[in-house]
C-alpha cells in the first residue's frame, strides 16, 4: 500500500497585518493564524508570497514565525515557513537557523530564483538543502517567478530525495508535466496546488492538497473543496470548485496580497489594507468585486429524488 504523504489538506499562507503606518500589527496576526486554524486549514505557512516577507525585517520574520507557530502548537497542526534566498550556502544557513529554532515542520524553498541554474544544478542545490538544512524540505515550483521550469522526470528525482516530502505545483495552469508529475510521483511525497483559480481540477486529478493564499478568504469553503474532492465526492466539489475559481481570479486580479488584504480590511478582519512597496494598494473596483464573491453564500445543489 503506498503511504499517505505526511502534508495532505489545505495550507493557508497567510497574510501580514500593517497599521495604517505600516507597522506590523502581531495582535492581528495571532487572530488570523487562529481563525484559519478553527475553520479548518491543515497547517499554516509563514513568510510566503503572500506575508509580503521580502518587504520584512529579519526581526519582523522571526515574530511571524512565533505567531504563527504558537497557533499551530495550540492546534496541533503543523507550520510551513517560506524560505528562499538564491545561492544553496544562504538558503543552508537559513534552514539551520530555523530548524535550531524548532517552530517549522518543513520549509517552503523554491528553486534559485533569477539565476536559471539549469535542471541538473536545481538537483543539486535541493540534494545538499535536503542533506544540510535539517528539515523536510517542500519543493515551490513556479517557473513564472523564478525563471527555471523543472520537467516531471526532474519534479520526480526531487521527490525520491530524503528529506523533499511535497511540491507547491504553481506553472500556471495544468498541462502534461502536471498529469506526468501526479502519474508517476514517489511514494508517499505530496503534490500540492499552488495556482488558486485551478486548484480544483488539480485535486480532481489527485492532488493531495494546496497551498492556497485565497484561502485567507473563506478558509472553511477551500477546507471543504479539499475534503470533497479526497473523499471523491465530485458534483459537490465541481460546483464549489468553480465557485472559488471565481473568487481567486478576482482576489489575483492585481499583485498579490493586495485584493486580498482590500477584502480582509473590508470584512474588518485587518486594521489596514495597507501592502509595503513595490507593491500599492489595489483598486477600489477589483475589491469591491473581489468582496462581492466573498460574501456570496455557497449554493449547496440538494439531490434530486429518485
């Protein structure tokens, strides 16, 4: 029997809360990670994409990590920490620094970004992560970010690695690297969808889970579209699925995290929906579409009888 992979369910990367002066607002922060928690997320990851981490201070991470790692504690569900840096000796030191500290289940790495290092050198780079960090490593393949594609063939030799236990699957839609990848991937390695708005056709077709920023939007739906498609309850899960697809598209109508934090300020779950530059606020117009989707009910279709 083929093993279940440890990371399975939904992963909300959440947001970081500002003031209106830009401040990191913690108390803010310690509700978000609990609210995800109690409606329903697997886990959290910390420091992604989405928590803005490279407009961070190195002080500023380490508080986030805190917070989200005492949620996780307090819920018995596991952190993801997003660590990237683009030379293998810096992204080492980094997993070492957190793994000494003990918060972090696993780190969310992706390849070298910028530098396009080839397939072979990616293999190398996450061989010596996997061998010197010390912690399970969760591969964030999105080529679109960092310039290097990574084949199915390749995807798969990162998943046979000790230590690599996931891939955050974000290329960008679903071609046939994706049906290669979950056709032939390792044993007890997770392919989780990275791409919100096509994340549940991803599941349809057998991943195990996501890493889902919209999810900082109605969590408890995308914990339940998770749930519907692992049990195999499809017509459910396809109205969901294309329900939330519309909300992601309108959440990622401009750079993320702005929507999202637009609608999060709107439902008056953040103080501000203030983003650190390069990024600006979004439009008013893409929020209030975004809050309209939000807001919506979810239509449960009753059975027809028999």
């Amino acid at each position: 029997m083929t093993p279940e992979p440890i990371f399975t369910g939904l992963y909300v990367p959440l947001v970081t809360p500002f003031t209106d002066d830009l401040r990191l607002d913690r108390g803010t922060l310690v509700r978000l990670a609990d609210d995800a928690l109690t409606a329903g997320a697997s886990g959290l990851v910390a420091l992604g994409t989405t928590a803005e981490s490279a407009a961070l201070t190195a002080e500023e991470k380490r508080t986030v990590v805190r917070v989200c790692s005492a949620a996780c504690r307090e819920h018995g569900a596991p952190l993801i920490v997003g660590v990237g840096t683009g030379d293998t000796a810096s992204a080492v030191a980094s997993l070492r620094e957190l793994a000494a500290a003990g918060d972090a289940a696993a780190a969310l790495v992706p390849a070298p970004p910028y530098i396009r290092p080839g397939e072979a050198a990616t293999l190398a780079h996450f061989t010596a992560l996997a061998e010197q960090g010390g912690l399970p490593l969760i591969v964030y393949d999105i080529p679109y970010r960092t310039g290097q594609a990574l084949s199915a063939e390749t995807l798969a030799a990162l998943g046979r690695l000790p230590g690599v236990i996931a891939v955050k699957h974000a290329i960008g839609a679903i071609d046939a690297t994706t049906v290669e990848l979950l056709g032939r991937a390792p044993r007890g390695f997770a392919v989780l969808g990275g791409d919100d708005v096509v994340l549940s056709p991803l599941l349809a077709a057998g991943a195990h889970g996501g890493i889902t920023a919209s999810a900082n939007v109605r969590t408890a739906d995308f914990a339940e579209l998770v749930a519907l498609w692992r049990r195999g309850d499809a017509g459910p899960a396809r109205r969901l699925g294309a329900e939330l697809a519309r909300l992601s598209a309108a959440l990622f109508a401009e750079p993320n995290p702005t929507v999202i934090k637009g609608v999060l300020h709107a439902q008056g779950r953040i103080p501000s929906p203030a983003v650190r530059m390069p990024l600006l606020a979004a439009a008013a117009d893409s929020v209030d579409t975004a809050v309209h989707l939000a807001d919506s009910p979810v239509l449960h279709e009753a059975p027809t009888p028999c």
